[in-house]
C-alpha cells in the first residue's frame, strides 16, 4: 500500500466530527443570532415555580424560584431550528452557576419528549461544560424513556432545566453554547 494510500484509508477510519469546526449557536460570534426562547415552567400542570430569562450582549440569564410544591421545575427552550449537525458530538456551554444541577436539553423535530444530560455548577465560578450527545437520554415529564441515543443529525432545538427537587431561588448564565 502507497503511502497516499494510507493517509486516504486513515482519513476514511476518523470520523468527520474529528475536523468539524466548532459552530456557535448561542453567544457573541454565535452562527444564528435569535433561538427564539421561551419559558416553560410546572405552571403548566398547576405547579407555583416562576422563571424568566434575559439576554444581554450575547448572553443568556435564566433566574428564578422553584417550588416543589405541586410541581418543581422550571425551564427553558428554543423555537425549533433548521440546523445540519450532523458533524459534531459534543455540546459545549460556558456558564457561571450557583452551585445546583440543571439538565441540558436536546429536542428532536416532532417529538415531544426531550434527551437530557446533567452538569452540576459551581456556585459563583465560570465553569466550561462538556456534554456528549451519544449519552444524552430520552425523557419524557421527567421520566427516562427507553429510547436509543439521540443522533445529531436530528437536533432541532435545545433547552435547559432545573427540577433538582430544592425549593429556592436559582440564577444561571450562559454565556455560549457550541458544537464540537
């Protein structure tokens, strides 16, 4: 086997995800420039927790209260998007927390259930969060699907969510989110 041989067969063995760029969806410098958010908290289904966000020079600021009594969640989400990312396999936030465990969110087109990953924050810290898409799982009202991983090529929105079950204030900042 020649030697440009070899290089095509190695190039051929990596995936595409491994020379993807990465693509910023959220943030200063982000591909698209309004993700149409939108709260969505226990009120729904009778539950008292508020929420709200804000966004400021390419950041995103979701703060509120959650009460677990008669739901205990709030959440957070984008319209849904026309994107390609069926390169990538890892989303990527930088966020400043307050030291409670929230749910990153992927949402495929026409279905309402939701894949999910976890990252704990840090109270008051800068922190960067790095999340596989192949070990997000499905969830529907909170409860685990038996489901198949989520491929990204079937991402259409994306959200996140604090149902830690503590009653409390709650206040995070995003200030991007990539795909690598």
């Amino acid at each position: 086997m020649t030697f440009l041989q070899k290089i095509v067969v190695a190039m051929t063995i990596f995936s595409s995800s491994a020379f993807a760029e990465p693509m910023r969806v959220m943030g200063i410098d982000s591909a698209h420039t309004n993700l149409g958010w939108q709260i969505v908290n226990d009120t729904v289904m009778g539950g008292r927790s508020k929420s709200r966000f804000d966004t400021e020079n390419g950041q995103l600021f979701f703060s509120g209260v959650i009460s677990t009594n008669g739901g205990g969640f709030a959440s957070l989400r984008s319209d849904r998007q026309d994107w390609d990312l069926s390169m990538f396999s890892v989303i990527r936030l930088k966020v400043l927390g307050d030291g409670r465990t929230y749910k990153f969110r992927l949402f495929a087109d026409n279905d309402r259930a939701s894949y999910q990953s976890e990252f704990v924050t840090t109270a008051d810290k800068w922190q960067v969060v790095e999340l596989p898409i192949d070990k997000f799982y499905a969830s529907w009202r909170g409860r685990p699907l038996d489901r198949p991983p989520l491929a990204a090529s079937e991402i259409a929105g994306m959200g996140l969510i604090l149902a830690d079950g503590k009653d409390g204030s709650f206040n995070l900042t995003v200030d991007w989110i990539e795909l690598h």
